[in-house]
C-alpha cells in the first residue's frame, strides 16, 4: 500500500485525532516519518479508554500500527505507554515481538505525559522547536484509539462512527462506554448509571475532555470525535469555579496577588524543554499594562495550554493559563501568528526533578475520590437520536450533502470533506434526518 492509498483511506473514513484538537490523521501520513509513536500515556487524570483499548485488542491496533510505519517506511514504532498500566504492558510484551523495529517504551506516571512534544522526547530524545510540527524532526504521534479507527477502516472500511468516552465523577457506575457520535452527554452519562441521587441536576456540571484541559459542557452537547471523557463534578468543585470565573476578575487577581515567584515557569513541562514560553513573564507584563515586553505577549502562541501553571504551580491560586488563552485569542484575532524559526533553549537541567507527579497532581485538584477502574464495555449503545456537529475536527467543517425528511443508514456519508484541511461525516445511526442547520445534523431512528 502506498501513502497516498492509505492518506485516501483515512481521510474517506472520517478518521482524525480521537482527542485532543482532532487533527486529520490523514496528514500525518507522510513519508518524512522515520519514527511514528503510538501513545499510551493517558495524560489527563482519572482517563482509562486508550490503556483499556490496547489491552483489549492489542494484535488488531499493533498490526495496524505497523501497517503505517511500513507505509511512510518508518525505522522504528515505539509504543509509549506508562509503566503502571500493568496489564496493557503484559498484553503488550506478548505481540511486540513479532513486529521488527518495534518497541515499547516505558514513561513515568506524570504530567502530561501525553503532551506529543514531551511524549517525543522521553521516548526519543528529540525536542521539537517551538511551534513546529513532529514531522519536521521525522516524527508522527497517534494515539491509540485513533490507530484503532486506522484498523478498522483497514478491515472492513468501518469509518468513525463511535467513540469510547469515559464517564467518571458523581455517577453512580463509573465506566467507559462506546456510544454513537452525536450522542448527547446526558444520555452518555446515563448509560454510567446517572448521575448521584444526592445531587439535583443543577447542582451539578460537565467538565468534558478531562480535568486539566477540558471545557465546562452541557448535557445537550454532543459526544464527538474528540471527547474522551466527562466528569461530573458539584458546581462548588474548585475546578467548575475556577472555568467559572471571568477573566477579568483573574487580571485583578494577578494584578493584586501575583509575587513573580517564577513557579508557573519552573514548571512549565515546555518551557523545561526550551521552549521560550514564561508564564510568570506574561502574569508581570499583564498585570502592569506593560506594553514593551513584546516578546512575553508573542511567546504565548507556544503555550500548549496544559494547566500546570494554574492548576498545579501556582500557590496563590492564580489564572495563568486561563489569561494566556484569553490574550492568544486576542493576538489571533488581531491578526497575529506565532514567531517562527524560533530555536529551543537547551532542555533544562532540572527538568527530572520538575515532573508533575500524577497521584500528587489528582489530589491537589481534589479528585482522588473518583478514582475507579471505569470498566469498559465495548459494545456500541443503542440511540433514539443524534445530533452530528459538522465541525470536529481542527480544519473546515463538512459540508451537508443530505435532506431533510432523508433515510440514512449507519455509516452513510451525511456530510463531505470541504476543501482544504477536512474529513467527512458518517451517520452514527440508521434513521431519518429530522433537522439539521450549520452546526449538525439530526438523525432519529427507525
């Protein structure tokens, strides 16, 4: 198979990042890749999907794995995966070797590991430069599920239709469950026993995708290609108020609090590795309205937006990431991109010792009460409705190809691939197409 047969096939089946911003896997597929890393790492507390998946079909993502490096002609396909996860490691040891230039690479159980610019250099060596690409330095990073999707648009040309979510917090029966895309989170949730009696619905809210990077949602939102998870959490839980809290109330809290006591940036996982991004820098220029410093409002653009600084370093409680995001909007909006040909600094020396250790880290966001196993059951559940977002992806959304009143079956391509960076959209469910507008289409079941 060549690249270009496989970059087709990828992209015809709606396969991008399952996670994270969801970049089409089909642009990964290139042959400047001397090494490609299956990620295993897990980075955001309390997720279990992605070790749960490999250790249940290990020799179906393996073969599929090393179907892409074959197809790029890859050197090496290194399998990072932390060393706690015990049985996703056995399972591994047990097909690894029948694959040449194939290995398993053991990480420590910090944070964020499954960041793809510390990920490469733990199981590499290589720093990639600030706002560059993998690729650049002969990389390409998949995740798990992702390489999943790769095998079973390989065998049998299934495309994306589902995704594994795990369903963690003040539910009854936490769990990971596979659900249809489109799926609204309430009806996710349920399928985890629902949510605690003790709670009235209102007092409670949806943090999706994790607790360090993800955003508050609402039950009415839709599972997508990139939701990995939701945690239900009280709305008085530290994490809700702090996505809770206006910008502007976190200025004047820097303004008024922040000691420049350089933590944020000691412990910026990128900046250890040399990447010119200084938190503390920024919080100072900020807060005193100082406009000269050019270069800690332009350095935001390398921030991965990982939270350490806010939710872990900080021990005034303050906002970093939150305003950093803020002001890159600002930048963005502006007009304003990224510097580039920036050269990293060399990795810190005590970049070791700077790690976020992930049990420390759970505690201190007041999470290891919801620590469980969130078993997974991998069977697609049943949906009387979905809503489909034409927009999942990072690039141009898809574009509508079907009618209203319209019968669809699963699987069915409901939305093509608009030009440019972008991949289809395929029917979850068999039904009718009752409402659709330029956000999603809405399918009903038979």
């Amino acid at each position: 198979m060549t690249a270009e047969q496989l970059s087709r096939i990828l992209k015809e089946n709606g396969i991008v990042g399952a996670g994270g911003a969801g970049f089409p896997t089909y642009a990964k597929i290139d042959q400047r890749a001397e090494t490609i890393l299956l990620n295993c790492a897990e980075c955001e507390p309390l997720l279990r999907l992605h070790r749960q998946l490999l250790c249940l079909h290990t020799q179906q993502i393996l073969d599929a794995f090393a179907q892409i490096a074959a197809t790029v002609g890859a050197k090496e396909a290194i399998i990072g995966v932390k060393a706690e996860y015990q049985e996703t490691v056995e399972a591994l040891k047990q097909y690894v070797p029948r694959y040449p230039n194939m290995r398993i690479h053991l990480l420590q159980s910090a944070y964020p590991m499954g960041d793809e610019v510390v990920l490469i250099y733990e199981a590499t060596g290589k720093v990639i430069s600030p706002g560059g690409l993998p690729i650049e330095a002969g990389v390409a990073v998949f995740n798990v599920e992702t390489v999943y999707n790769v095998s079973r648009a390989l065998n049998g040309g299934h495309p994306v239709t589902d995704k594994l979510v795990s369903v963690v917090g003040e539910v009854k029966s936490p769990r990971t469950v596979r659900v249809p895309l489109g799926l609204s989170l309430g009806e996710t949730v349920a399928l985890a026993g629902g949510e605690k009696e003790e709670f009235a619905p209102e007092e409670l809210s949806y943090l999706v995708g994790g607790p360090m990077m993800g955003r508050l949602g609402s039950r009415q939102d839709a599972v997508t290609k990139t939701t990995n998870a939701i945690l239900v959490l009280p709305k008085g839980h530290p994490l809700i108020q702090k996505r809770l809290m206006p910008a502007s109330v976190g200025m004047k809290r820097a303004a008024s609090a922040c000691c420049q006591c350089e933590t944020c940036t000691d412990l910026c996982p990128r900046h250890n590795l040399g990447h010119p991004i200084e938190p503390h820098r920024f919080m100072r220029a900020m807060s005193s309205h100082d406009s000269k410093d050019t270069a800690a409002y332009q350095n935001l653009f390398f921030c991965s937006g990982c939270g350490v600084c806010e939710l872990f370093a900080c021990p005034q409680g303050l906002s970093p990431r939150t305003l950093i995001a803020e002001c890159k909007d600002g930048l963005k909006r502006a007009g304003l991109k990224a510097p580039s040909g920036v050269a990293p600094s060399p990795v810190t020396e005590a970049r070791e010792y700077r790690k976020v250790p992930e049990m420390r880290l759970t505690a201190r966001l007041g999470l290891s009460a919801y620590e469980s196993k969130a078993l997974l059951d991998d069977n697609v559940q049943q949906a009387k409705r979905v809503k489909e977002p034409l927009s999942q992806h990072i690039g141009a959304p898809a574009q509508c190809i079907v009618s209203r009143g319209e019968r669809v079956e699963a699987g069915q391509v409901i939305a093509q691939a608009a030009q440019g960076l972008s991949v289809p959209v395929h029917a979850s469910i068999s039904g009718v197409v009752t409402d659709m507008d330029q956000s999603g289409i809405e399918i009903t079941a038979d």
